[in-house]
C-alpha cells in the first residue's frame, strides 16, 4: 500500500495537466543509483504493462513494477514547497538510511528480502 497526501496527488494532477498526460499513468519505481544506492524514479507512462501492482490513493492511480514493490511498501509520498523550491518528499519505513538529499536511500534488506 502507498499513500500520497493531498498535496502530493495534487500536484501529480496538476504535472499532468500541465504536460497533457491525462492519458497516461503515474508510475513509482526504484533504481540503483543514488549516494545510498537506490532512487525513486517518477514518470508518466502511457501503458499498464503485465508486471504493474496498481494503487489508488488521493484520487491518482500509482503504478508499481513488481521489483520495486518490496522498497515501496507503506511509503508515503508528499510534495512541499519552500524557499529553496517545490519538491516531493518521500517517507519510507524500508530504508535503512537515507542520503541528505532524501531522493536516495538504502533499503532495509531484512525487510526486503
């Protein structure tokens, strides 16, 4: 399970509007990289492939590759700005540690696993 808050999904809304994407589906994924070693990926995709778990939430649909599921269980993903700019930010009970910039982090392997 995932949760957006209410400023989260509406900003995901409003990135989809704005970039005329209404067509297409939010996806959240991790990929190696980062200074922790993993990285939240966001994208618009046009398709639903066969390996997505689809989750509902603030009114937006998260698609979740398989793989990244076990890194991505009860997160909880906002968006808020400040004076440095807008940005999301990620809550994740399955880091282990996360880097400063909280975009990259290590998972809990125990957890994953």
């Amino acid at each position: 399970m995932l949760q957006l808050t209410p400023s989260a999904a509406q900003e995901i809304k409003r990135l989809q509007h704005s970039r005329q994407l209404t067509r297409h589906h939010f996806r959240l994924a991790v990929r190696p990289g980062g200074c922790a070693g993993w990285l939240y990926h966001l994208d618009f995709v046009p398709e639903i492939t066969g390996d997505d778990l689809e989750y509902e939430s603030g009114g937006v649909t998260v698609l979740v590759d398989s793989q990244s599921a076990g890194y991505l269980h009860n997160l909880k993903l906002d968006y808020a700005e400040d004076l440095m700019g807008g940005g999301f930010r990620f809550t994740n009970p399955n880091a282990a540690q996360v880097c400063s910039c909280s975009l990259s982090f290590a998972p809990n392997l125990e957890k994953n696993l």
